[in-house]
C-alpha cells in the first residue's frame, strides 16, 4: 500500500522553527513534483510549497516566502519543510502531497487537480 507519512509537527512560539519530512514508502516519487499545503479547519486548503523532481527548483506562496524552504533527499525517498520564523497564522494541518509536475499550475504551488497521493497530515501550532 502505497503511503505518504508526515511527522514534525508540534507546538511552537511565535518566532520559533520546525521541521516537517514526509516519507514514501511503497512508493517513490523521484520523478514527481512535491508540495506542501495546509488547511485550518472550515478554510480553504491553501499550497505553501513545491519542489521539482530533481530538487533544482521551489515554489513558494507568498505568505511562506523567505521564511520556508522545502528540500529533498532522494537517498531517504524523503521531502522536508524547513518552517523558521513562525507565526501564528501558521497554524494548520500540514500535508504533503505528490503529483506529476504537469498537473501543478505553472510557476505556483497550486495543483490543478487532486494529488496521487496525500499523507495523513501533521499538525502545527504557533502561539503568540
């Protein structure tokens, strides 16, 4: 069974850092564009991040931009989000999620359509 499993998630203070990995198993998504989204409950799901097959190339929204960094490491079939600065309207439900990079609208970490695949997500909370 093919799954995505995100962990990291935690409660922080405003101005603290996390780090979120999402590991495939079953699975590998070598050749797939990667993203990141977050939803609060009630509210639009909204993508904060994405990264390109090779990890050469990163989208980000701008209400993440400068403050997080998503990366990948293709030994450990892994993709992480580097969250520094933290705010509390960073707080979410964070997922990742994998797709062919086609399916992604272009230049954006907006994907056109539903994912292959979505992990379980990881909460994240930011107090004042």
């Amino acid at each position: 069974q093919v799954q995505l499993v995100e962990s990291g998630g935690g409660s922080v203070q405003a101005g603290g850092s996390l780090r979120l990995a999402c590991v495939a198993s079953a699975y590998t998504f070598s050749t797939d564009c990667v993203g990141w989204f977050r939803q609060v409950s009630g509210k639009e799901r909204e993508g904060v991040a994405r990264i390109s097959p090779g990890g050469g190339t990163t989208y980000y929204s701008n209400s993440v931009k400068g403050r997080f960094t998503i990366s990948r490491d293709h030994a450990k079939n892994t993709v992480y989000l580097q969250m520094n600065s933290l705010k509390p309207e960073d707080t979410a439900m964070y997922y990742c999620a994998a797709a062919p990079c086609f399916r992604w609208r272009d230049f954006s970490t907006i994907l056109r359509d539903e994912p292959d695949y979505w992990g379980q997500g990881t909460q994240v909370t930011v107090s004042s």
